[in-house]
C-alpha cells in the first residue's frame, strides 16, 4: 500500500468523520425542536458519531439553550434600529431645544436691557415728579392742597372705624353684637313657645316681655347699623371727591 493510498484512505476517514458530526448536529436540532426522528437512523448516526445516549441528552438540553439564545438573539436587529432611530430624534431635540434656548437668552437679555432703560426713565420722572411738587410756587395750588388733605384726613379715620364696626367678624363691632342679640332673639322666642306649652300664665307674660325687650333691641341695633351704613356710603362718597380733586390738584402740581 502506497503512502498516497494511506493518505485518500486518511481524507475519506476524516470526511465520513465529519460527516457523521453534520448528521448527528443536525438530528440533535430536530429533535431540540421536538421534530420527528428515525430512531433506526437516529442508531446509525450515533455510532457513526461515536455518540452515547448520555451525550445525546447532554447535547439536546445543549441545543435547546441555543435554540432559546438564538431567538433573543433575533430580536437584536431591530432593537437596534429602533434605538438607532430614537438616538437620532433624541440628538435632533437636543439641537432644536438649544436653539430655542438660545433664542430664548438672546429675547429676555434684549427684554431685560429695555426693562433697565425704562426703570431709568421711570426713576428718573419719579424724581422729577417730588421735585416739581416741592417747588410749587402757585400759592392758590399750595391752599388748595392744604384744605384737602384738612378734611380728608378726618374723614379717612370715621370711614376706618365705621368700616370696622361694620365688620362681621369684629368682635368689638355692632355687625357682631346684632348677631349676639339675634341669636338672643331666637332663644327669648324659643323659650316662649316652650312656655305657652306649660300654660303658666306668669311664666308666659314674663316671656313675652323678654321676647319684646329682644325684639327691640334687634330692631334699635339694626336702626343704628343701617344709619351707620348709610354714613359710611356718604363719607365713601365724599372721601372719592377729595380723591378726584387731589388728583386734578396733583395734575396742575405738574404744570410748569
């Protein structure tokens, strides 16, 4: 036997070997799948293989893993694509929001600079407002001040009280003692019916008498408050004259 004929003889070994791993792989997938498989061939293919039963199940638990592998493996592309896709909107939001940003710095630094420029302006004619009112020199204007601030101060204190005791919730106040005296009221009248009921006639009469006295005094109270509402108008109206007349004063206090 030749050395040529050893070494065909070596290749043809070789390529049966490999053969026979191809053919076992391939049965090890099928049956990974749960596929159909010859057992007589599945015999033939194993000892081809040189392959134990153990090493068959081995291998299939083997397969099954790379099976499941594979298939995560698949959806890899995709997610991909997708986050390639979300990284470039991501990336085009970043630019769009910094060039709105800028946009946005360069509009309230030109806004905050006007502001600056008018607060000036404001500082400066509040300024020359107090200057022109300091050195009026109208002597009629100057009285005409002094009467108004004479009777609008009186006039601020009364319509302050009156405002207070007017108030539902001072407890100091005739709004809040004409509540008391109400409440009153209903337990005088409370107390009566429950006394007609009794039929005692003195008990009756000197719940009667507190039933009036009650009324009265709601009825006095009541008087009172609505002169002092009606007051309170008044000296509203007149405090908004004064406010009219020191605002035409204040207008002609401008004039050079």
């Amino acid at each position: 036997m030749t050395v040529a004929t050893i070494d065909r003889i070596a290749a043809e070994q070789q390529q049966r070997r490999e053969q026979a791993f191809k053919q076992y792989h391939d049965m090890v997938v099928a049956m990974a799948r749960d596929e159909d498989t010859d057992a007589s061939a599945m015999i033939d293919i194993m000892e081809a293989a040189s392959k134990s039963h153990d090493d068959l199940r081995d291998d299939i638990e083997v397969v099954k893993d790379r099976i499941a592998h594979v298939d995560l493996l698949s959806h890899r592309p995709d997610a991909q694509r997708q986050r390639n896709e979300i990284k470039q909107t991501l990336r085009k939001m970043a630019q769009d929001f910094e060039r709105i940003q800028n946009q946005h710095n360069e509009a309230s630094q030109r806004l905050y600079e006007q502001s600056q420029d008018l607060d000036n302006i404001i500082t400066t004619a509040n300024a020359a407002e107090i200057r022109l009112r300091r050195t009026v020199i109208d002597q009629s204007l100057i009285a005409k001040r002094g009467r108004i601030e004479a009777e609008r101060e009186p006039l601020f204190k009364e319509l302050r009280k009156l405002s207070s005791s007017l108030a539902p919730m001072n407890f100091d106040g005739s709004m809040y003692a004409l509540t008391q005296r109400r409440s009153a009221l209903v337990a005088s009248e409370a107390a009566l019916a429950e006394t007609l009921h009794s039929g005692n006639q003195s008990s009756i009469v000197a719940a009667q008498r507190e039933v009036e006295r009650d009324r009265a005094a709601v009825a006095e109270m009541q008087e009172r408050i609505d002169r002092m509402g009606e007051r309170k108008r008044d000296l509203e109206q007149a405090f908004r004259e004064l406010e009219d007349a020191m605002t035409d004063l204040s207008n002609l206090e401008l004039i050079p």
